[in-house]
C-alpha cells in the first residue's frame, strides 16, 4: 500500500499541462462526460474528473472504475480503480477520495476535523481506507472475481485530496499524518463574521471546492459586509465555503458556519 507523494502529483500535472490549455480552449470533451454523470455528489465528480484523465493518458491505462467485490447478495466494497501502468508493466488498485475537514479543540488530533456537514472524520475516512478499501484486493472473495477478469493486482495506491480549514485567528496545530504543504482554509461562526473585512468574497457551488479560482468576476462577489447583512439574524441553513476574491483571483478560503455548528454531536465510529 502506498500513499502518493507530492511530486508524483506535480509531474502528472506538468505532464498534462497542454491538454488542460486545450480544455480552457474547448471544454466539450470534458462537460459531456460530467453532465453524463447521474451521481452529482462531489466524490463521484472527482472521480469522473481522474476517469477523463486516465481516459487520455499514455502511461496509465483504465482497466474497470467502480468494480464492486461481492459476496452472497452483499457488496463488501468496491474498486476504485483498477490501472495499467504500461511503464512497469503494473496493475494497480487505485483509491480515492476528495474530503474537506473543519478542525476544533486540539486539531492535533485527527479525530477531531470534522465535514461540513459532521458526517465524517478525517480519522475515520483514514482508517477505512487503511483497513479495508486498501486491502480489498486480499479479500479471499477478491480472488475469483479478479482471475476471472485476467487481473492481478501488484500494488495499491490510495490518493486522498481536499482542503483542511482552521478556526479563523487561532493558532492550530496540523493533525498527525498529514502532509506539511496541504492546501488549507479558515473557519468561522456567524458571530465571528466581522472578521471577514471589506474584502470581496464568492460563495462556492459545491464543484468549485476542488481547486483555486482565477479570472472571477468581481460583479458575481459579495463584500463581508454584505454578508453579515444576509446572515446577522439566522445564518446559513448549512455550511458555506467562501474564497476572498482579489483582482479577480482567490487568494483565500473559508467556510461560514451557523453558530450552533460547533455545538452539535460529532460523528461517532461506526
């Protein structure tokens, strides 16, 4: 099992870089296969964004997404990916995810970032990946399924992505294990929102979390004061993430939350 470094992220991105100039050009490609996705969660976006990419690759190669291990009636998983690295002749088991955490108390402890929505930890998004989706190929119900596809599964590798947020004007320690450079956000209750300033600021549909924001057009952003106008009373019904829009380029990130948010009952391990 191996968790992807940094600089194999960065040399897929410089590798890719004129296809993506492409893409800006004409995006056709692309959109017919995102507005082909029926499952409009985040997750299942990601995973149609890595599926284009491995659709037009010339070193790994797509064998199954999304291959289901069954057993007597019932799903006991499912393969992200299974890829072809046509340079070392590898098959490899691919699992990913895109997560965003909010960090309280002592964010040391990776228990406590939480989803927006306090459906999910970190630690236990990291755990099942470590202990069951990563080892899905050992499963003894694995093996027929994977002989009979012609696969042999040689390594797995597991890519977790997505944005950690801090509580906005605390000092925070990152959570254990996680990468030093990751990419990272504030945030803050209702009661708090003064904090913001006069800055600029754009609320983000939810396929906008993926990745910074240039070329924004300062007539589709609100200034905090704006916000705090719309939310002084009740709040958003549900966490708003935000970027802080300068000369049309976001140069920060943050969720707004309402101001019970931090009160409720965290997610508990299953």
């Amino acid at each position: 099992m191996r968790w992807l470094e940094n600089g194999w992220f960065e040399q897929i991105s410089a590798d890719y870089a004129n296809v993506l100039q492409r893409l800006d050009e004409d995006p056709r490609p692309l959109r017919q296969l995102v507005d082909g996705q029926r499952d409009r969660r985040l997750g299942s976006y990601f995973e149609t964004l890595w599926r284009f990419w491995l659709g037009d690759n010339r070193r790994y190669h797509l064998l199954y997404a999304n291959l289901p291990l069954q057993a007597d009636s019932r799903t006991l998983g499912e393969f992200d990916f299974l890829v072809q690295d046509s340079k070392t002749g590898k098959t490899l088991h691919w699992e990913i995810a895109v997560k965003f955490y909010l960090g309280v108390a002592d964010t040391s402890q990776p228990a406590n970032w939480l989803g927006p929505a306090r459906r999910d930890r970190l630690d236990i998004k990291t755990r099942r990946l470590l202990s069951h989706q990563s080892k899905l190929s050992r499963y003894p119900e694995a093996g027929g399924l994977l002989e009979r596809l012609g696969v042999r599964v040689d390594e797995t590798w597991l890519i977790l992505k997505g944005r950690l947020f801090y509580p906005a004007r605390v000092e925070a320690e990152q959570p254990r294990g996680a990468f030093a450079q990751h990419l990272r956000g504030f945030w803050l209750p209702v009661r708090s929102l003064p904090l913001l300033g006069p800055s600029l600021w754009l609320p983000l549909e939810r396929r906008q979390w993926l990745a910074p924001l240039a070329a924004v057009d300062p007539a589709t952003c609100v200034d905090g004061s704006a916000l705090m106008a719309e939310w002084r009373h009740t709040g958003p019904q549900h966490p708003v993430c935000v970027a802080r829009i300068v000369e049309g380029t976001e140069v920060e990130r943050g969720f707004i939350v309402n101001d019970e948010w931090t009160d409720a009952d965290a997610p508990s391990l299953p």
